[in-house]
C-alpha cells in the first residue's frame, strides 16, 4: 500500500463524453504525476502538478487537462473521449518534483465504447 | 532521458537470485537508474535507484557498473509474489517524468 488513492476504479463511457478521474496523494508529499497506460504497454506521461501549477507535461493533446487542490488531490479531465482513450489511468504522488521516487495508486480502468 | 534495453522475459526458480540486466548506454552523468515493477492489474511499484555506487534495500540490490552504461537488479531470493513486469529507467536529476519502456516479464516457477 502506497498511500495514494484513486476513484472510481471502472469506469465505461461513450465516445465524445467528458471524464474526471482523482487522485488523492501520500501524505506529505505536493507532487502528483499523472501516466496512460494502454493494455499490453508500458505507462505515458501526461503530466505532473507541483504545488497546484502544471509542471511538465508529456505527448498528449489538450484535451487532457489537470487541477491540483490545496491539499495536493488531484484531477484528470478527458473531454471529447475517443476509444483510444481507453486505459489504465494511473497517478502518482512525490515528496517533491525532481528525482524524488513516486508513488502509484492502483489506477482507473476506463473503458470508451 | 536516456533509453533503455531490457530482456522482454526471464524465468528465474523460486528461492534463487533473479538478476535482471538493463543496458543504457547513453546515459549522462546526471541521470539516475531507477527500477519499477508492476504486478498484473496494480499501480508500478518503486524498487530502488542509484547515480553511480551500488545500492541494497530491503527489497532488491542495485549493480551499477563502473562506466554505467549498464545496470543489474537483483532479488536474492526470489518468490512467486515476485512475479511482475521490471522497469529500468534513466531519469535526469532535474527530470520530472519516469519513461517506462517495455520491461522484462519476470516468471518466478516453483
């Protein structure tokens, strides 16, 4: 058990739908990463939040967007779904941006039908 | 960050050492090695890292060589629960991102 939480665990939505998926990080730590991780490869990095601010961000168009709250949680907003969009959706959480290990949670599995 | 090369598969018996190799042969002087495993269907699980000298947890050991340009991980004593896909990855000192690559698919038999 790492700490870090994430909700809802399935997920099944339609193309062209919005989806919000959180996050809830180890205690302590203020950095939260966020990875895709389509079946049979290994996770993408789609980006990581420090202190509430985007703080590099991977191959991923912008309809993949993030918030970080005060308490560090944090979102993973997908508009316009496509079915390519269908994966493990995994976040991870940091003491601190930089080569501090992460941290994962046991992901969100969305499916786009 | 500096690519890496992994075995796709290994087996290795249960209760003996499984080494698991990894090749980076780009890597720069500021760039760790860090080493995730995912079980099936769970979040990656950090191992361990290093810069250049050997490391031991209580998990696994780190062998990096001289030259880093390669690196081994090693479970002395291998179980079934160890079972897994394994991750190398280079990642810079300033790097904020982990780069997975297809990993080793390690099978512990009985």
């Amino acid at each position: 058990e790492t700490g870090v939480t994430q909700s809802p665990t399935h997920l099944i939505k339609t193309r062209g739908q919005q989806v919000t998926l959180r996050c809830s990080s180890q205690s302590g730590h203020n950095t939260v990463s966020w990875y895709q991780q389509a079946l049979g490869q290994g996770p993408q990095f789609i980006f990581q939040y420090y202190r509430e601010e985007e703080n590099g961000r991977g191959n991923f168009p912008p309809r993949f967007s993030g918030l970080q709250f005060p308490n560090y949680s944090s979102e993973l907003n997908v508009n316009a779904l496509e079915l390519d969009d269908s994966a493990l959706y995994l976040c991870a959480s940091s003491l601190a941006s930089g080569t501090y290990e992460q941290y994962f949670g046991p992901g969100t599995r969305l499916t786009v039908t | 960050d500096a690519k890496t090369t992994q075995p796709p598969s290994m087996d290795c018996a249960e209760g003996r050492a499984a080494n698991l190799p990894c090749n980076h042969s780009t890597i720069s002087g500021n760039e760790y090695v860090y080493w995730y495993r995912q079980i099936h269907s769970q979040g990656p699980q950090y191992i361990i890292h290093g810069l250049k000298n050997n490391e031991t947890n209580e998990m696994a050991s780190l062998i990096i060589t001289e030259d880093r340009k390669s690196s081994t991980l090693i479970l002395p004593h291998a179980t079934l629960r160890d079972t897994a896909v394994y991750y190398c990855i280079v990642r810079a000192a300033a790097g904020n991102m982990l780069t997975f690559g297809g990993g080793t698919r390690l099978m512990v038999k009985p």
